[in-house]
C-alpha cells in the first residue's frame, strides 16, 4: 500500500498537502488544472524533489530520504526519456542495467519485453525512427524491465492521436493487472480516468484529495472539479 502521511510539499510559494492511502494494485487518476501541482507530487513520491514535512509509504516502509533509484518506483514521462543514440533494446535495457552490461539472459528478457509491448523485431531501431506511439512503448518495455511495484505516469500520450493514445492507456492497464503494479496516472483528460482508473484524486487549491470512484467524481464532481472541467 501506498501512503501519503501528512505530506507538504513547498516549492518557492507554492504548496500543496496530501494524506491518503492507495492500496495496492490500484490505479488512480491525478486530475486537475495546469499548475495544481500534479507532477511535482509524482516527483516527491519518486525522489526527485523533497517533501517539506510528512512521510510517504510504501508496505510501511518510509521513501523520505532514499535516493530515487532506490525507490520501488518508476516514472514514464511525456518524452518518454528514451536517449537518441541508444536502439530501443539498448533503451530497453537500461531498465535492468544502467551499464548496459547485460548477459545472455538479460537479452532474453529485453527481447520478451518489446515483443509483449508489440516492438517485435524493432529492437535495433534508434527513437528517432519510431512513431509516436513506438517510443511510448519502448518506454514501457523499460518500465516492465525494471519490475518496480509502483508505475508513475506523468500524461506519457498527451501527444498522441485518440485512437493512438486509447491504445497505449490500454496496455497500461493490462501490464497492471500483470504485473500487480499500483499506478498512479497525472492526466489533464478526465476521459483517461474513465478509460482506465477506477479510482481518481482530484489536485486544486492546494490539497490532494484523497481518491474518489471515478465514475462517481465526474458524474457529480465538486465545485473545483466543475470549474476545471467547465
């Protein structure tokens, strides 16, 4: 289980506070306006940026002061972060060994991840010659490499097409349920929630609300959520 205890987040001004629990193997939706703060809660939760005060939890165990590689924690951004000059196996990879020194079995590993995310036979490609949505997916094999519980995913396909992007939330969805992954989905799009979270936490005025039923929350959204959906 997550756990976000008494958490405060204070960044030049601007704060925000969070005290919730996500059971494991949920997925919830961070919704909310441009500026609420929704990625910079991913980024305390993975490391990159520290709490002012309160703990974060996982399976009772404090993240405050480990380094982000030593967090049960992966992020999958919105440029993917795949690097230019690697091939999309080497980018894989880098979710098992940040050296790259990977042995027979390592391969075999890297080789299943791409065929499960549908890059079969792309796997000495560079990320300039894939689609939108290829990259996404070499984004994830990583993910699914690296085997952390916890998956955060900070709007990864807003660029891409509808069609494009309900794809890639469904795979998502089924490496989830796979692996037993908690994920935790910053979005602007309130149909990403419907799509795949069953549970959403609304981030406005400064506070993180704990999660509600999606379906309940944007049937009957509060006053802050009615503003931001208009």
């Amino acid at each position: 289980m997550l756990r976000l205890e008494t958490l405060e987040i204070v960044l030049d001004g601007f704060r925000l506070a969070a005290d919730f629990s996500v059971p494991t193997g949920q997925t919830v939706a961070i919704l909310g306006p441009s500026g609420a703060g929704k990625s910079t809660l991913l980024d305390v939760i993975a490391g990159f940026v520290p709490a002012a005060s309160g703990r974060i939890l996982w399976n009772e165990t404090d993240l405050n002061g480990l380094s982000p590689g030593a967090r049960p924690v992966s992020v999958l951004f919105q440029d993917n972060n795949l690097f230019p000059h690697l091939t999309v196996a080497q980018n894989a990879g880098l979710g098992l060994r940040s050296d790259l020194r990977l042995g027979p079995e390592h391969h075999q590993s890297v080789m299943d991840s791409l065929a499960r995310v549908g890059l079969a036979g792309m796997e000495r490609r560079k990320p300039a010659t894939l689609s939108g949505g290829q990259r996404s997916r070499a984004a994830l094999a990583r993910m699914l490499l690296r085997g952390r519980p916890l998956m955060l995913l900070d709007e990864p396909f807003a660029a891409l097409g509808p069609a494009l992007k309900a794809d890639m939330l469904a795979l998502v969805a089924d490496l989830a349920t796979e692996t037993g992954a908690t994920v935790l989905m910053v979005t602007h799009d309130p149909e990403d929630a419907r799509a795949i979270a069953p549970l959403t936490c609304l981030v406005a005025e400064g506070l993180v609300q704990p999660p509600h039923g999606t379906i309940q929350l944007l049937r009957n959204p509060p006053p802050a959520l009615r503003r931001y959906l208009g």
